[in-house]
C-alpha cells in the first residue's frame, strides 16, 4: 500500500522536473551555468533554527563548519555534498548539514572538494583524505568524527573510509549515505523500474557525470574508491544508508546494505516509499525529511 505523501513533500520532485527540463531545453548549457542550477538546491530546505556557520580551509580544502549552538565541537560530521562530482556546493548543502547536526548535537564541516571535469578521480577522494588527516592532527579522535554524504556525496562518505582503510588510518565512528550513487557500470534495475517515478537522475545524466569523473575507461567503472559495490566492507564502521522509494538509485542503496551486512557490518537501511532522490534535503520543509533525519539522531547516539 502506497504511503500517503505531505503535500510539502512535492517540492523535491518539481524541483527536479523543473532542472530536468531547463537542462533538456538547453542541450549546451555550459558546466558554469549548470553549477548555478544546481545551487538551488538549497531551496527545499529551510533555514535551521539556532545554527551558525563559518568559512574556513582544512587540509588545504574550503569547506564550511557548522555549529548548532550548544553542539559538542569535538564530534564532526564530514559532509561532503552530491551534485554527480561536479555541481553542487558547500552554499546547496549547509543547510541540510545544519538540520543534521542540530539533530545529533555535533558540528559538521561541509567540503568543497575539488570537481570533475576539471578534477576527475581520485581528486574528490584525496581531498576528503587530506580533510581527515587534518582533523586527526589538530586533535580530533577518529571516534568522534562520522563521514556523511548525499548522492555522489553519499558515494565519497564510503569511498574515502575505504580510502582511510587502505591508508592504515584508524577509521571513523560512522558513515551516513543519503540516496548514495555507488554503481557506476548503471546496472541497478530501478534505472529502468523508476524512470518513470524519478524527477532528476536519469540514465542519460549519470552517464554524463561518470564520464566527467571517470573517462570512457570501463576498467574504473570497477574501482572500488569509485564503485564501492566492488569494495571489501570488512571492518568497516557501522553503516546508515537512506533512499527514496521513487528513485532510480535506490538499488545503489539496497545492494550497499547487502554487501555491508554481508561482511559483517553493522548497518541500516531506511527506504522511505514514494520519495524523491536525497529527501532529507527538505528537512525543515517536509516531515518525512524530519522524520529521516530524527531517525538518523536516534541511530547515532545509541552507537
């Protein structure tokens, strides 16, 4: 039986529709142009209430803090947001890393890692790295920092554990996946069974951004730091994967969990019927946005 959706929930979707359309009108539309379409995407969520932010550089990386007031500044939350590797920002994010951090009473530095074209892989990866690293140094405890990401940002939250593993770092508390695009062979089967139900992450779409990260180089599509379905999970810290029940992605999620679970994980899976890609960006907005994100606290602090 189909969840009855709020009525506020619908702004995710046309949002997509109207970006998908726009996109579709303007075939030539310039990597400028779209990276300013796709800043609107802070505009499903609202402003959190008592969050404060500031600008700074870790690692070599600009990235935002955020800090709800009264959080603990010792526990971070590593956000590094989606937009297929190459659009998307600090500014369309901060406001969901704010909802986030509030919920769970820590603060979160939102990367602007480097982006392909102009970057192509590993560089998003090496950045989140230097970020870690950065963190550790200043006398931060692997314990209290968590790797949190939507999307493509969803794929680096996990990449760069992964990548944090192979480096004999110690690992993180945790990793947060919202909508995560994992699969970049695209051979998940609600590429086909949502397309219809999917407002923004077509196969045509994904096929561009891969190539902007990856080349036409079908060896990578099977690298585990950029396809971590590929990926040995063992060791890995415990796990939260969100999806939308509408989207094209959602078997990225599903076929994460199984891979976790399988190797011994500890991890969940939240799919939420009839929403939209990345939905926890209506926090503020819509309550199954919420909802997730209360979830999400709970998880947290009983780990």
């Amino acid at each position: 039986m189909q969840t009855k959706l709020s009525k506020e929930s619908d702004f995710l979707r046309r949002l997509y529709q109207d970006w998908t359309d726009r996109m579709a009108a303007n075939p030539s539309m310039t990597m400028a142009d779209m990276r300013s379409l796709f800043d609107e995407w802070e505009k499903p969520t609202l402003e959190p209430e008592d969050v404060t932010y500031k600008s700074d550089s870790v690692g070599g990386v600009d990235a935002i803090w955020v800090y709800p007031i009264g959080c603990d500044k010792s526990k971070v939350l590593i956000y590094t947001h989606g937009g297929g590797f190459a659009v998307g920002s600090s500014t369309s994010h901060r406001k969901l890393a704010g909802h986030v951090a509030k919920a769970l009473g820590v603060s979160s530095l939102v990367l602007d890692y480097r982006r392909s074209p102009e970057d192509p892989f590993p560089a998003q990866i090496e950045d989140a790295v230097a970020v870690y690293k950065a963190l550790l140094e200043s006398g931060i405890k692997a314990k209290d920092i968590g790797t949190i990401g939507d999307s493509a940002g969803g794929n680096l939250a996990v990449a760069s554990v992964l990548k944090f593993r192979e480096l004999a770092l110690e690992l993180p508390r945790c990793v947060i996946a919202f909508s995560p695009w994992l699969d970049m062979e695209l051979s998940g089967g609600t590429l086909d069974s949502n397309a219809e139900t999917e407002a923004l992450c077509s196969r045509g779409v994904l096929e561009g951004m891969r190539g902007m990260l990856l080349g036409e180089d079908i060896t990578k599509f099977k690298d585990p730091l950029a396809n971590p379905l590929y990926a040995d999970f063992k060791d890995f810290p415990p796990l939260y994967i969100n999806a939308g029940g509408a989207e094209t992605l959602l078997d990225d999620s599903r076929h994460l969990y199984a891979r976790a679970t399988e190797a011994g994980v500890q991890a969940t899976l939240s799919v939420v019927d009839g929403m939209q890609h990345v939905f926890p960006i209506l926090a503020g907005r819509a309550p199954e946005a919420d909802e997730e994100i209360s979830k999400i606290a709970t998880w947290y602090q009983a780990l």
